[in-house]
C-alpha cells in the first residue's frame, strides 16, 4: 500500500496541472495515466519516423497572461511556440476567408465577404468584443464555478466589477437571440461561419450556445492562437517534468480500475497496487466515473449518464512536394452541416518541423465531429468507418482536388480507438456542449459532493479544450492547498 497525499488520477492537461501545481507547493503527490504518453486527447503517437498530434493541436493561452503562460512562469517552464498571424483558414462552399489574429482586419475581411451585411456585422462584433473583454476581466482571477462553498462565493464576488452588471441580461441568452437583436439571422452563410468555430470549441452551434461563452471563444484567437512545435504534448511533458523535479512521482500504464472511502480515499490500479490518499483528483471523462466508485450522486452522476459527441479523426502522412505552395497550418472545411464529414478541422506540421516528420514529409490530423447513434451497432460501426473516411476526404478534395496524390500513409481513430487510448466511455471528447443551461453556473463543479474527490477535465467548468482542462485543474489545487499559490 502506497501512502500519499493526493492521488492524481489522468495525466491530460486537467490532471497535469493540478498535479504540477500541488508539487509546486510542496504537497506529497502522485499522478497516475494508463497510457504510456502524457496529454490524452492532446497528447501524440509515432509510427515510423512520424508523429501525430492525437487530437488537440491549436494552442491557445501561450500569450503573457493567457492559462497556460501563467502556469508555466508560475512553473519556471517554457513551451516553443509560434504566434500566428492567421489563425487559421476557413473554407465554406462560396469561398475562402482566412481568420487574421488582428481584431480589426479579421472584421475588415468579414465585411468585405459580407458586404450587403456590413454595418451590422460591426455593430454585433462591436457588442460581442465588449462582452468578451468584460468576460476575461472576471474571469482573470478564476473564479470557479458554480459557486459551491462560503469561500467560492465570497470570491466570485471579490472578482466582480461594476462594469459586470452590464453581463448579467445575456447570462441566459444564446447566440441566436444576439444574432437575432442584430438582424443577422438570415445571414446563412455568416451564420455557418460562426458555428464552425463554435462547434469546435464550444461544441455546440449558434442557435444553442450560449451567448457568454460564444463571445469569449469568437475573441479567444485574436488573444493569441499558437502553432506549438512537436504538439501541444510537449507543454503535458513540460509539466510531467515540473511534478518530478518538485518531488512528486508520475507513473505511466497505471490504470485506476477501482476507488473506495475509508479513512481517506484508497484507488486500486489494475496490477493490484493500492494507494491510500487523503485526496483524489479524477481527470478521466466522468462518464467513468460510476464504474469507478459508485457512490458518486447528484448533477455528477446525471452528466456521467449524458452523451456527447465522439469523433472520427484521419492521421495523414503526406509528401510535401505534392501539396499545394499555399497550404495553411490550421483549416477549417464546412459544407452543409457541422459534422459527420460535413465540417473538418485539418492541422498539418509545419514544413520545418523536424519533430513531427522527416524532410520532405508532413503529418495531419484531420478530425469530424459525430453523433454517438452513427456508430451503436458493430455491423453500423464497420460500415460507417469507411464512408466516413471516404467522405472526408472527398470534402477535402473539393478544396483541393489532387490531395489524395499527397497521402502517402493514412490511418484512422474512430471512437472505439479514443475510448482504448484514452478511456473515454464511447469514445465521448470534448466536454458536454456549452449550451445556455449547460455552461457557467449551469456546468459542473470540481467538487463532486463526495469529501476530497476532485474531478477536473472537460466535462467540468469552464469546459472543453485544453484551457479549459487546465483551468479545473487549477480549481482543484486551489481547492487542496488554498493561498498556497496565486497565478
Ligand atoms: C479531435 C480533437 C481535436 C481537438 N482540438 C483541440 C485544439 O486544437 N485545441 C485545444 O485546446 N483543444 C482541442 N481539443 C480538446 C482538448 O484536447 C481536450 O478538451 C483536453 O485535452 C482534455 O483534457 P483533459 O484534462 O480533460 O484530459 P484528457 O485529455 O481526457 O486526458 C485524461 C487522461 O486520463 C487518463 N485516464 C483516464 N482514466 C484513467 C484511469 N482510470 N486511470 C489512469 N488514467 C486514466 C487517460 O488515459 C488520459 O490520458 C480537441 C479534442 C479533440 C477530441
């Protein structure tokens, strides 16, 4: 038996930086992945003389101030990273329009592809930007949310602003009801725009987002969007790195398939080794969480019930010299719906990047969002795998048509895969969508109810992505060692 103060359960970003952050202050922790990499839906694979980013691969928050800079100076750590001047670029079926960092030209060229749209598309990116800053300033402190405890709401209260009481009439609104307000509607097109950055960081689209976080996640990009050489992996390593050099202990192929309440809290791996810890921070989906422990209740047990999206991604190695000149590092494909192979986000390495591919060679990550129903049956599961490959590609194809000739290796991960490799319960990613009622105070909390089981992820506030893993856990070690560190 393994006796220790708190048992990190999951090395993704959620778990890493809690863990990184209490061995930082001193505490006696361990962190245990089943995987024998670091990062989970942003970690990496090789093959060959090839590497692929699983599934995260844009960076955000690497800007002085931005989540992941504060932990990282906070850590005494760096992460190579190149700030990109265009985001990325957006294909929709009549056009092309790249997505400049710059707040000004990005709604420059938004107008220029909009012209009849002008005036209003301004007045709405004039209200959703003030929102947006408004949003970051009360956010910057990192209240968590929902407020569970005295403390918690005594310092959301210490992080409001006058300038806050102007949020509080849109804190139930969507998107829609601001495109609406706007009279930007029936703007198809603009509108499809919007939900193809929505459902990839919110996932979910205009007509149910809510208005709140879309604000923040249409302004994140010009904060700052970051190519991270290698992947985004490189910052999990990074903070792997941060736990052992404070003295804690980071243990691969380590699955936790049990957790019992005794005089603190006893997880059991699947070799048998047992540790006894006063603390857990779970960092898994919390769909596992009720295979794990069944006395998890309350609005935890009820998500660890509810679906979300799964994902099926192409792993693409390519022959540089049969790629197009322009051929950017991040895309965006939309045709008529935002997923099943209707909507991709493509990422391919950078042609220099020496840690990803071999001279010559590139490697991509492609990935489509799609309903859990498309795949229940094994006969449905072998024949969907395939068409939706196919389509894929043939979406890409009409974007660039000779770009099959590039591919001189593919492979897939369909959700089977992502439920193998990263111990999502169907192969559920990123988070539940930030609906009106699902997001902010509507999100789950870090505190399960259960006495120092901690969950943090993106199932939990703020949500999906890697910032927002990182974000809960924050919460969870500020949580475990209140004013021992301030970021
Ligand atoms: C296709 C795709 C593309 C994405 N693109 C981006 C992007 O470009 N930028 C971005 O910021 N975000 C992106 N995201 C979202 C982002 O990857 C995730 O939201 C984030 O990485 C999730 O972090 P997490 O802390 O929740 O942990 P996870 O990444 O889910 O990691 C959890 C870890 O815990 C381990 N684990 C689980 N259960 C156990 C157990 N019982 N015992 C031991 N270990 C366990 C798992 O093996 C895993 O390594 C993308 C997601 C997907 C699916």
């Amino acid at each position: 038996m393994i006796f220790l103060h708190t048992l990190i359960i999951g090395g993704g970003f959620g778990g890493l930086t809690a863990a990184a952050l209490l061995a930082k202050t001193g505490h006696d922790v361990t962190l245990v992945e089943a995987s024998s990499e670091w990062g989970g839906c942003a970690g990496k694979f090789r093959r060959r003389d090839t590497l692929f980013p699983v599934g995260a691969t844009l960076g955000m928050g690497f800007e002085r101030g931005g989540l992941h800079e504060r932990v990282l100076r906070l850590l005494g750590k760096k992460v190579p990273v190149r700030l990109l001047d265009e985001v990325m670029t957006i294909h929709f079926p009549s056009g092309s329009i790249p997505y400049y960092r710059d707040r000004e030209k990005h709604l420059a060229s938004l107008c220029d592809c909009f012209p009849h749209a002008a005036s209003r598309i301004r007045a709405f990116y004039s209200e959703l930007r003030a929102i947006a800053a408004s949003i970051r300033r009360l956010m910057k402190p990192l209240p968590a949310l929902p407020p569970k405890t005295a403390g918690e709401w005594a310092y959301l209260f210490s992080s409001l602003r006058p300038e806050h009481i102007k949020l509080a009439p849109f804190g139930r609104k969507t998107l829609m009801d601001r495109l609406c307000a706007h009279g930007l509607e029936k703007e198809t097109a603009f509108v499809r725009l919007l939900d193809g950055q929505l459902i990839d960081s919110m996932q979910t689209t205009s007509r149910h987002v809510s208005y709140l976080m879309a604000a923040t996640a249409l302004d994140i990009y010009h904060e700052g969007a970051y190519y991270v050489e290698g992947g985004l992996y490189r910052a999990a390593e990074v903070l792997a790195e941060s736990i052992r050099e404070n003295g804690g202990a980071v243990k691969k192929n380590r699955r936790i398939v049990s957790i019992k309440r005794n005089s603190g809290w006893t997880a059991v791996d699947q070799r048998g080794n047992e540790y006894h810890a006063e603390h857990i921070i779970f960092n898994g989906a919390i769909q596992q969480l009720p295979s794990l422990t069944p006395e998890l209740s309350g609005k935890h047990r009820v998500m660890a019930g509810t679906p979300t999206w799964v994902t099926h991604t192409l792993y693409l190695t390519l022959n540089n010299a049969d790629l197009p000149l322009s051929f950017p590092l991040f895309q965006q494909i939309s045709a008529d719906s935002m997923s099943e192979g209707s909507h991709l986000f493509m990422s391919v390495s950078a042609p220099d990047d020496r840690l990803r591919a071999p001279e010559g060679k590139r490697t991509m990550t492609v990935s489509t969002h799609s309903s859990p129903d498309c795949w229940s049956s094994k006969k449905q599961y072998d024949a969907y795998k395939p068409a939706l490959t196919e389509k894929m590609l043939s979406l890409i194809e009409t974007v660039y048509p000779n770009f099959r000739k590039a591919i001189l290796a593919a492979e897939t991960g369909a959700p089977k895969a992502w439920e193998r490799y990263t111990l999502r319960p169907g192969g559920f990613v990123g988070g539940f969508p930030q609906t009106a009622g699902h997001a902010l105070f509507g999100s789950l909390s870090h505190r399960t109810g259960l006495p120092n089981l901690w969950v943090c992820g993106d199932s939990i506030f703020p949500g999906g992505g890697t910032i927002g893993a990182t974000a809960s856990g924050i919460h969870c070690a500020r949580s475990i060692a209140p004013g021992l560190f301030e970021l």
